[in-house]
C-alpha cells in the first residue's frame, strides 16, 4: 500500500492527519473497495500506534469510507448495483417529499436566506475547484432543506440513508466530472423553490438524485473514468 509516515504540519489531532492519510490512499485507488484494512501493517506503515489508528477508523467509518464490521475488521467501503439502486430509489421520494413540505417555509425571512448562503457556500466550492468541500455543503443544502419541512420522522429517515449514500464518496470524490451539472441542477431547484412552485421542486429533487444514482452506478462498472 502506498502510505507514508504522517507528518503533522498543522494543529490537527494524530487521529484525524492519519484518517486523511488513508482517505488519500483510498481515493487514489491504492486501497480498494472490498479491501481490508490490516492494523498492523498500518501501524507500521504509517509509525503510529493504534489508539490513533482506531480513531481514525471511527472518523473514515462516520465519513462513508470505510465500514467496520464487528470482530472481523475494517474494509474500504462497497456498495453493489443492487444497494445503490435501493438506496437512491428511496432517498429520491424523500429527499422530494421534505423538498415540498419545505418550499412554503423558504419563501422568505431567515428559512429563506439561510438556504441562499448554503446554496452560496455551494458556488463558492465549485468555483475553488474543491470537490470535498463541494459536496459536504450539498449535503449541508439538503439537510437544510428537510429540516425546514418540520418532518422530524422524515428528517431521521433521511439522515439514515445519506449515511448509506456516504459509502459512494469514493467514487463522487474520484471522478469530479459530476460536480458541474451537480450545481446546474440546484439552480433549477433552487429556483423553483424561491418560485414556491412546491411541486416542481419535488421533481427537479427526485430527478437530481435518479442522475446522481446513474453516475455512481457508471462510475462503478469496470473502465469507468479512465
């Protein structure tokens, strides 16, 4: 595996440079889904021990990177077809049901620029090129957006399965291709929201995550991004 002594560089905790060390590795494609992360050889490779390693476990498991499974060990993170398919067929009916609960509450006052600065911090990702950066304010924008609906049953649901679409960071954080179109379609839906045209909204929601769900799936057949 190609993993280097950690250096710490700035005030970040051991857990968390380590933690980005193994991130780096796994984006890379030195560690593949499917493999499994072996604490001795890390240990060593990357000259720390194992409290911080363990932690750092926890914090790519939080991430959608890695999943551990209990007694048997850590893997980088894999998701099927099927899985994915399953996943983003139900986060879409969601995503578009607390989108139109929501649309009525954004029309103005504080609900309303809130989601504008989110939306903002959006453009300005994708403008600086940072593909991370970019999608961990999506997820803020549309975790935004279910918590206005007031849906707090709906809200939990929807955090549970944005922990299952965490898994696909590997592929959306390796092929940046999707992040341009990405931002065309929260524009639409953005607009249609400010519009208060609910039902649009809905749409423009459900559709945006059916293509997200296509690209990962593309992403993840043998050849894809070379």
């Amino acid at each position: 595996m190609a993993l280097h002594r950690v250096k710490i560089e700035k005030p970040k905790s051991l857990s968390r440079v380590v933690a980005e060390e193994i991130k780096e590795a796994i984006l890379k494609g030195d560690l593949r889904p499917g493999d499994k992360l072996v604490e001795t050889a890390l240990t060593e490779s990357l000259g720390v021990s194992r409290t911080p390693l363990r932690e750092a476990f926890r914090e790519l498991a939080a991430e959608g990177y890695i999943t551990v499974i209990p007694h048997k060990g850590a893997y980088v993170s894999r998701l099927s077809e099927e899985e994915v398919l399953e996943i983003y067929a139900v986060l879409s009916v969601l995503e578009g049901l607390a989108t139109r609960l929501a649309t009525p509450k954004l029309q103005k006052g504080k609900p309303g620029e809130e989601m504008l600065l989110l939306f903002e911090e959006m453009k300005r990702e994708r403008g600086r090129g940072d593909v991370e950066a970019y999608w961990r304010a999506n997820r803020k924008f549309h975790r935004y957006v279910a918590e206005t609906s007031g849906n707090q049953r709906l809200l939990d649901l929807l955090d549970s399965l944005r922990k299952q679409v965490l898994k696909t960071n590997v592929i959306t954080l390796r092929y940046p291709g999707r992040l341009e179109t990405s931002m065309v379609e929260h524009e639409e839906i953005l607009k249609a929201i400010a519009s208060g045209n609910a039902q649009e909204a809905e749409r423009l929601i459900v559709r945006h995550i059916e293509l997200q769900s296509e690209f990962v799936i593309e992403m993840m057949r043998p050849g894809a991004g070379e």
